[in-house]
C-alpha cells in the first residue's frame, strides 16, 4: 500500500524551530518528487516547497525561503523539513506529497507548481507557533 506519513509537528514559540519528518513507501521513490505543503484555519492549501528523491533538486516558496530547508534520505525512503525562524503565521496542518517526475518539482510565479498533479498525500502534522 501506499503511505506517506508526516510526523514532527508541535508546538513552539516564535523564533523556534522544528523538523518535519514523511516516510515514503509502497512506491518507487525515486521517480517521484516530494512536495511539502500547508494549510492554515481557514486558509487555502500553500505548496511550500519539493525536493527530488536523490535530493539534488530543492525548491521553496518565498514565504519559506531561507527558513526552512528540505532534505532528503534516499536510503531510507524520508523527507524532512527543517522549519527555523518559525512565526505564528506558520501555524498551520503540514502534509507531503507525492509528484511523479522530478521534473515537475519546481515553482511558478512564486507558487509551486503542478500541485494538481500530486499523485499521493499523507495524513498531516499539526505546527502551531506561539506568539
């Protein structure tokens, strides 16, 4: 079966940090393309980032560049994201995903792109930053 799991969420104050973790199985990791995502209460879905499989390919958002950063462990079939600097409006459900072709990791008009062609979603992990 399919899963992808993302864990590592919590609570913090602002300025602190955290690392978000997704295990990836029951598909060929590494033709697919991980995406980080988010949603806020009452907000639309934000795709914040994606990185390969092989992790040579890393994209962010604006709204996260240089705060968060994703990495890859192609052994063990993990994603993670290191979220510093974190303010109150990160707070938010965060997931992963999956894309087919790590060609279609990449942002377009500061956005992620393809969102819509994201194959596989986890079940998501709460961050809530205290102010």
């Amino acid at each position: 079966d399919v899963q992808l799991q993302a864990s590592g969420g919590g609570l913090v104050q602002a300025g602190g940090s955290l690392r978000l973790s997704c295990e990836a199985s029951g598909f060929p990791f590494d033709d697919y393309a991980i995406g980080w995502f988010r949603q806020a209460p009452g907000s639309e879905r934000e795709g914040i980032s994606c990185i390969s499989a092989s992790g040579d390919k890393v994209y962010y958002t604006d709204s996260v560049k240089g705060r968060f950063t994703a990495s890859s462990d192609y052994a063990r079939k993990m994603v993670y994201l290191q979220n510093d600097s974190l303010e109150p409006e990160d707070t938010a459900v965060y997931y992963c995903a999956a894309i087919l072709g790590t060609e279609f990791c990449t942002v377009a008009g500061g956005k992620l792109a393809y969102e819509y062609y994201y194959r596989y979603w986890g079940q998501g992990t709460l961050v809530t930053v205290s102010s």
